[in-house]
C-alpha cells in the first residue's frame, strides 16, 4: 500500500481548512483558526490502487511572513495552496509560497531539490470561496495565468458549495505524486543496475588483468 503525503498551504481566511475537510469528509465547515498543525489520515481507492493518505494543514502562512514553515515543504510529496478569490492580499500570499515551493524543491537551491530531469514536484493551486464572485478582487485568468507560470494544477472551487470539484481536483494531485514517486523508483532501481554493474566489470576486470 502506498503512502502519500500532502501539504496544504496558504493565507489566514482562504479557507484551507474548510477545503481539507470537505475533501475528507463531505462535509462543509465554516471559518476558523488554528493556532496547532493538524495531520490528517485517510484510506482510499485511486485507479484500483489502495493508498494511505496523509494531509498536513499547518497553521495559516501569513502574508508578512519571510518565509513558508520548512516541515510541510521538506515532508511533502505534493500541495495544495489555497487563496481566497474576494481577498487580493491572499492571492499574493499564494504567490510567494508557489515561488517558495519552486526555490526549495525544483530550482535546486534547497535540500530537497529534484535531481536533474527530475519531475517537478506536484503542486495544485486552488482558488476557493468561488460562491464570493460578486466580491471578487482575483479573477480566473490571473489564477490560470500563475498556475501555468508554476507548471501546476488550477481550479476555482467553492468549499462551501461543492465536494466534486474538491475531490477531482485532489484525485489529480495524488495522480501526479503517484507518477513521480513510480518516476523516482524506477530512477534508483536504473542508478543501482549500473552501480552493480560496474562494481562487477571492476572485480572482473581487475581479476583478467592479474591472470
């Protein structure tokens, strides 16, 4: 059985939480803070394949912030970040994280970074609270456009309203971190067939020259 770990990331007020648990459970929470990390577990069916899925939702990154927390983004195998399409401040936020996200684990400048023709890590960003559309400071296109720039997943959702969006939306990051994780075993097995190889030609080859 596999085991699949996601992060959840963003503002204070973008409703990550409310995310999470709709996903989880169906169910629709309203607004609230938390001032503790919360680690999420849950079994589930994806393509025939039994997963163990572990969701950690720390506490709420702020915009003053310099910098995401390290645990989730050295822990993770994929994530979610979350904005608020009414609130301009969280999309920024967002922003700052995917570019952190970047820098940390595919630009190479941090301790997780992916090796060379490595898959980026999966990211998915979410534009929540999309019932809010007659307050909207963050239109789709700006969401569309920043996605891209990452090289991430996008949709615009409404907690509140809709567990089938969430759910598909999760359903294609598990996918993604499934392909890299498959895409990172094959990559060992490759590097250990050639380490034993040469190992063997280096004995061998050592023993034909002393004969």
């Amino acid at each position: 059985m596999n085991d699949i770990k996601l992060a959840l990331l963003g503002s204070e007020g973008a409703g990550k939480s409310a995310v999470l648990v709709r996903f989880l459970t169906r169910r629709f929470i309203g607004e609230y803070a938390s001032s503790t990390n919360s680690l999420y577990h849950k079994r589930l069916s994806i393509d025939g394949r039994q997963l163990n899925l572990e969701v950690l939702d720390p506490c709420s990154q702020g915009s003053r912030a310099g910098s995401i927390l390290e645990e989730p983004v050295d822990w993770a195998d994929g994530f979610v970040v979350v904005y608020n399409i009414s609130d301009r401040t969280s999309f920024l936020n967002a922003q700052n994280i995917l570019r952190q996200i970047r820098e940390a684990r595919v630009d190479g400048k941090g301790p997780e970074a992916a090796p060379p023709r490595e898959m980026p890590v999966p990211v998915c960003l979410l534009g929540n609270k999309q019932d809010l559309c007659h307050v909207r400071e963050v239109c789709e296109d700006e969401g569309r456009c920043l996605a891209q720039q990452n090289r991430c997943l996008f949709q615009e959702v409404s907690a509140a309203e809709s567990y089938q969006d969430i759910s598909n939306l999760f359903t294609q990051l598990i996918r993604q971190v499934m392909e890299q994780l498959k895409h990172r075993a094959e990559r060992r097995r490759y590097s250990g067939s050639k380490s034993m190889a040469k190992l063997i030609n280096n004995v061998f080859g050592k023993r034909r020259k002393s004969v």
